[in-house]
C-alpha cells in the first residue's frame, strides 16, 4: 500500500525531530522558531507499505502570513495527503489544538499526536488524550519521540487511518453560531467549481482571507452579501478557543500512574482493560478529585514550572542581556580557539599528521622513484598542502558547533533574537530576522532560503541581502591560520571580532537602507513563540555535529580538492620567453617564467594594492585565494598553503593580512550563496548584492590597513586617528539625531519648546 503522510503543526513542536525519527534523516533541528522553511519529503518502509512522508513548515493557523506558512496551508488543501498527523506540544495544548479545529473545518484526514510527554511526566502530570480523541472524532496519540516504539504504533495508526479504518468525526458545533450553512448555500457552486469544499471555504469568507475570496470568483450579489455579514474573524476565533476549553477541560491530570502505554491499544482496537488496570484508573479519579478539592494542583504546577524560568531575568534584561550574549560569545571563541586549548592541541595533531607524516614521507618517495619536480610539487603542495590545510581545522570547526548547538538546543537563540528585536526593529529589521542572520554564522546558503519565513517583503529582501556579511564557517579557517601567523598572543579576540564585525556592517547596511523611502519596511510585527528552556540532549547535540563535520569534510573532500588541482597547475605551469625562446612548462623547471595564474592575477593586482596584500611579489597569489574563494571560502585557505602557506604570500606585512581577513569577511560570498540570493530575491537583488560587498569590503579593508600601519609605524599616531574617528562619528550621530528632532518640531517654535505637541 502506499500512503502519503504530511506532519504538521505549530513551529517549535518537534515537528522535525519526528521526521527525522521516522525516516533516519539529518534535518537541522532547533529549540527556536522558523527552522524549517520549506517541504522535505522521503519515502520509507513500514510493514510492507510504501509512506511518503513530509515535513512541512511550522504555521499557527491555515490564515498565513509568509511564504512558508502558504506551503503548508496549499499542501493540507490539495488534499494530496491519506493522513495529516497535526503534530501538538502537550505543554501548549490549547494554542495547539486551534490549528487543530482549521484542519478539521477543512475535513482533512488528521490524526493528532501530542508530542513531548516526557516533559509532562516530569512535572508529575499526564493527560487523558482519550477523552480528546472522543470529543475530536480523530485519534490522538501521546508519544515520546526518543521510543522507537511509540514512532511505529504512530506509523501503524496512521496506515489503518489510511486504509479506511476512521473515527467518525465529530460535529463542530462552534460553528453554528455562525452564518456558515447559509453562507455555504450562497458560495457553494463557486467553491465546486475550484475544488474547495464549500464549509471550508464560508469558514474562510467569513474570516476576510483575501486568498480564499480571490480563488471563489464571487458576483458583486454575492460580494454585497458577504459585506453585509462583516467581518466575523473575532467572533469566530472566540468560538474557537470557547469550544476548546470546553474539550480540554479534565485533559490534563495529575498523576501518571493513570497512563498506559497500551491505552490507545485498548481504545482503538477494543482491547479492555485488566481489572487491575480499571481498579488503578479508579483509584487515580478519586485522588484528582482529593487533589483539586484541596487545590494542590495549582501549587504542584507553580513549582514545576519554575525550574529555568528565573534564567530570564537575567538573560532577557534589558541591560545585562547583550552584554551577557558578548560575553557568552568570546568565551566560546576563547575555549575554541586558544592555545592549549582542547581545539589547539587536536589541530596541532593533525598538522603534524599531514605536514610530517604524509607530506614529508611522500615526497621522500616520489624523489626516491625519480618522479618529476611538477608531481611532486603537486601531490605534496597541491593536495596535502591544500586540503590538509583546511582539514586542520575541523577539530575546532566541531567544538564551535558544539557550542553553538547547545545554545540551539537550550533555547538561547529565540531569547537572542526577543533581545535584539527592538534595535532591528529600529532599522527596518524584526527579530524574526535574526534567526536567519544567526543562521548565517553555519552556511549563508542555507541561512538566506530561512528569510522566506519574512513577511514584510521589503525586509525579506534587505535581510538576505545583509546575511552574507556574518561570518559562515568556511571562513575562519582563514581567520585562524592567519592569527597563528601573524597575531598569536590576539587570536581568539581577532577572530570574534571578526564575527562582531560582520554582524556591526549588517546593522550599519540596515540603518542605511531604512533611510530611503524605497528599501523602508512596512508595518513591522514580531510573533514569536518563547520556547522553554531545555537541557540539551547528546543525540541531537550530535546529531548536528556529524552533519556539519560530514558536509565539511564532503566540501573539502571533493570542491576544495578540485579546485585546489585546478589552481596548483595553472599557477605551476605558464608560457614565456626564456633564453630568447618561448617556452611552454613548470615554471619551477625555468628560471623567470610566468603561470598562466600569474598573468591573468597579475592584471587585477593593483587594484587591491592600496589594501596591501595586491603589491609585491607574492600580490597575484593572495588575489588568486579570493578569486578562488567564490567557489568556496575554504578554498581561500587552501590555494594559499598550495603557494606555500601564509607566510609566503604576506611576507612580514602584518597590516596586509589583518585587512585580507577583514576582505575575505565582507566580499562576495560562495556561488552557492549568490544562487541562494537570486532564488529568493531575483537577480537584480543578487547583482546589487555583488556590488555592495565589494564596495564594503575595499572600504572597510583599506580603513584597516592604514589604521594597522600607522600604529605599526607611528603606535600614538594610530590611537590619534582612532580617537578622531570615534569623535567623529559621536559628533555625526549627534547631528543626525538633531537632525531628526528638528525635523519634527512644533510650528513657530523651531523645535525649542517641546511641549506644543504640534507636529510640521
């Protein structure tokens, strides 16, 4: 048999981490709103049935407000589905089930499942999801998402709901306080004729979706009709959460020992219960009873649920909140990068195992064989130079996505994004956008397709244009080995500063935008769901580390591989006039003779010479690491140990790499990124992106480079400029703020008073 299963439910309910259990999948999980954004299907085998199954993205109720929310709510009205499992978080059952309630007014094939039982149980709790599945008509099935057991028995469920084996489901009677039956009577033939069902869509037209009304093609009779009912959006959300009160009265119990694992067993399939069973169940009403009559539940549920709950005051104080995130933040850089640290000893390791181990051994025996200069040269610098380069860094690559994880996991990140919602807000920005900026400090690529979540389409549009200037992962193996060059005793501060700028040129990009008419963002709302905190649990903890290691080391496994053989041969081989005659061949072999890379980086070297690291002898090369770094940023690390490591490309010129880092921050990001980028927002928004980061990132580099000259030169010199430009931009901001005052002053005061109350 093969059966179509779609997940679905509110965000931040386990959707995924189900999906993930059910089909042996990776998908990226995460305690905060808006992970996943699109549809993942896969097909599996269970008892010989064929499931397609879908996880779809994360809405609060079939009236959408972004892109994403659109895909599911299309996905449950094409009825392309045999089951819909409507996926609740038994700690939020009420807001859950309203989802609930617009899945059962569309007649869609739903089975509920109330995830998260074990966070119930711990408070002491239980939850009689039979008397829910009675009064829903659907079944209902409590699970943990850790038992494979309680995934199979939903699999078994949903199969038989499949094949025809249903609860009858039940009338909403909510709805008849309603004009729906004489609204399906007036708009009936027009939803037939586009393949809605007719309650549905009354339900619809009655709530204004503007989606819904445009699809029913209604007359102007019908439309004055409709006018003349109002707007009943209010009233028929009232209903709503009135009739759910009414189902979940008695829902949530007491005690646990009133569950079963076998109970939806004996409900479904009409297997009775033991007397013993029946005995304990009675003994656990009459101790409900006891229990609510003295009212100890309600103390019993206080003191449950304060466990990590005076976490926020500190974590979300409107002082001590961000300077706390910094803090966080440099302790993770501190602990991953610096030296004798567990990072630097395990990098350390696998140095030696490339450089001393591989590299010095091979290239011993490939002289020993007598094989030529360029297989060598090859083999050693090319590919173990190259890709061992990057590999390097993968201990620390993990321990960063470790942390990173637990604070995922913990449900840190949405009490970041609540943090800072008001300062973007400000810029044109929402919370909702810092997710997919957070994202950014993974993939880019990735980061930019979770901006479809945006509604405001100007502010979806400014947010991926902005998120490629957070520092990704594939980056600070650049960082690193440069630091390890050049600034030891400062390389875990330069390298968060690096993450800080990245996110500092974003804001500043943001507030420019919000300046122009054009890129301002509408009406702004935040509605994000506060997720509890959690402990952060090692399977998904590692889970998340094996896929980020494994895309690394598939990354650097086959593009940075071939790539790094591309450049080591078009830089080690080149024509020229050598000894009056031309000549075609390795240019280790002749003395003065030019790579075909040399030429063609040669050319656009000067243009970088201002920034430093474009002059000089060894100037082609490091252009050559940006220009191969368009195809990957840890190409950047790669082509240039294949010259011979940093050192060789900069020589003793400090100020050069700081700026080459702080370059290789801002400018273009990966071909995967701009495809991301004209995906989601279309060329013109890719090309214009292309253009403000090559602009950003030659201005900022050369303030860099020539502030990090003058105080390698002059040191008092540099702190005057720092001091004058902080001047400066005090100065500056406190004119545009008096600007901005005047702009607004009361009429025939000049902005004196402030206390008319008259706006210009």
């Amino acid at each position: 048999m093969d059966c179509k299963i779609a997940l679905v439910g509110n965000p931040n309910v386990g959707k995924t981490t189900l999906y993930n259990k059910i089909t042996h999948s990776f998908e990226h999980v995460g305690n905060w709103h808006g992970v996943t954004v699109e549809a993942v299907t896969k097909t599996i085998l269970f008892e010989h049935n064929r499931l397609e199954v879908c996880d779809l993205p994360g809405l609060y109720s079939l009236t959408v407000y972004s892109p994403e929310e659109g895909v599911s709510r299309d996905a449950v009205l094409e009825n392309s589905h045999d089951v819909i499992i409507d996926v609740c978080e038994v700690n939020n059952l009420s807001r859950n089930l309203y989802l609930t309630l617009q899945l059962l007014e569309a007649r869609a094939p739903v089975i509920v499942t109330l995830n998260m039982m074990d966070e119930l149980r711990r408070r002491g709790m239980t939850v009689n999801y039979r008397k829910l599945e009675r009064v829903l008509g659907v079944p209902v099935v409590p699970m943990e998402t850790k038992y494979h057991s309680e995934i199979h028995m939903l699999l078994s469920i949903a199969v038989d709901y499949a094949s025809g084996r249903r609860h009858d489901p039940i009338e909403l009677t909510y709805l008849d306080k309603l004009p729906v039956r004489e609204l399906e009577t007036v708009i009936g033939k027009n939803a037939d004729a586009c393949g809605m069902d007719a309650r549905y869509a009354a339900i619809k037209v009655l709530e204004r979706d503007s989606c819904i009304i445009g699809k029913l093609a209604l007359t102007d009779d019908q439309k004055k009709y409709i006018d003349s009912l109002g707007n009943r959006q209010a009233e028929l959300a009232s209903a709503r959460y009135g009739f759910i009160d009414e189902i979940t009265d008695g829902v949530i119990l007491s005690s646990v020992a009133a569950e079963h694992g076998e109970m939806h067993e004996h409900e479904v399939h009409n297997v009775p219960l033991t007397e013993s069973e029946r005995q304990e169940c009675d003994a656990d009403a009459d101790k409900r009873r006891h229990i609510r009559r003295h009212g100890r539940i309600k103390k019993k549920i206080s003191m449950s649920r304060r466990g990590f709950s005076g976490l926020d005051r500190v974590f979300l104080n409107k002082w001590a909140a961000l300077p706390l995130f910094l803090v966080i933040m440099l302790a993770i850089f501190m602990l991953t990068f610096g030296d004798y640290m567990p990072g630097y000893w395990m990098k350390t390791g696998l140095e030696w195992v490339f450089d001393e181990l591989l590299a010095a051994n091979i290239a011993r025996g490939l002289t020993a064989v007598g094989a030529w200069n360029w297989v060598t040269g090859l083999v050693t610098d090319g590919i173990i130079g190259g890709v061992g380069g990057v590999l390097v860094f993968l201990p620390q690559i993990v321990l960063l996505f470790l942390f990173l994880a637990l604070l995922e996991d913990s449900g840190y990140i949405s009490r970041v994004a609540f943090m800072t919602d008001g300062l973007f807000r400000k810029i044109g920005l929402s919370g909702r956008s810092v997710f997919t900026m957070l994202m950014g400090f993974g993939c880019s690529a990735t980061a930019v397709l979770t901006a479809r979540g945006l509604e405001d389409e100007k502010m979806r549009k400014k947010t991926i244009l902005l998120t490629p200037f957070m520092s990704c992962s594939a980056r600070f193996p650049v960082y690193s080995a440069i630091c390890t060059a050049y600034f030891a005793t400062g390389k875990p501060f330069i390298i968060f500063g690096m993450y800080v700028l990245g996110a500092a040129v974003a804001i500043a990009m943001a507030a420019l935008f919000n300046k122009f008419s054009a890129m301002k963002s509408g009406e702004l709302s935040f509605i994000m769901e506060m997720p509890p905190y959690r402990i952060p649990t090692a399977a998904r903890v590692f889970q998340i580390l094996w896929h980020n290691a494994k895309a690394f080391i598939v990354r650097v496994g086959t593009v940075v591989f071939a790539l790094n053989v591309i450049v080591w041969l078009l830089s080690s081989f080149g024509v020229g006039v050598v000894g009056g005659a031309w000549v075609f061949g390795y240019v280790g072999d002749y003395e003065g003779l030019r790579s075909f890379l040399q030429y063609f980086a040669g050319a656009i070297s000067p243009v970088f010479a201002p920034l430093g690291f474009g002059a000089g002898e060894h100037g082609w090369q490091a252009v050559t690491a940006l220009i191969s770094g368009l195809v990957a940023k840890e190409v950047v690390l790669s082509t240039m140990e294949s010259f011979g490591g940093v050192a060789v490309v900069f020589g003793s010129n400090a100020p050069a790499a700081l700026a080459f880092i702080v370059f290789t921050l801002l400018y273009v990001p990966c071909i995967a990124t701009l495809a991301a980028v004209k995906k989601e927002a279309g060329t013109k928004w890719m090309l214009g992106g292309i253009a403000l980061q090559l602009g950003t990132a030659y201005v900022v580099s050369l303030a860099f480079y020539w502030i990090a000259t003058l105080f390698t030169v002059n040191p008092g010199a540099g702190v005057s400029v720092v001091i004058a430009a902080c001047v400066a931009i005090v100065v500056a901001l406190i004119f545009a703020h008096a600007a901005h005052k005047k702009r607004f002053a009361c009429i025939g005061c000049g902005g004196d008073c402030g206390r008319c109350g008259k706006r210009k």
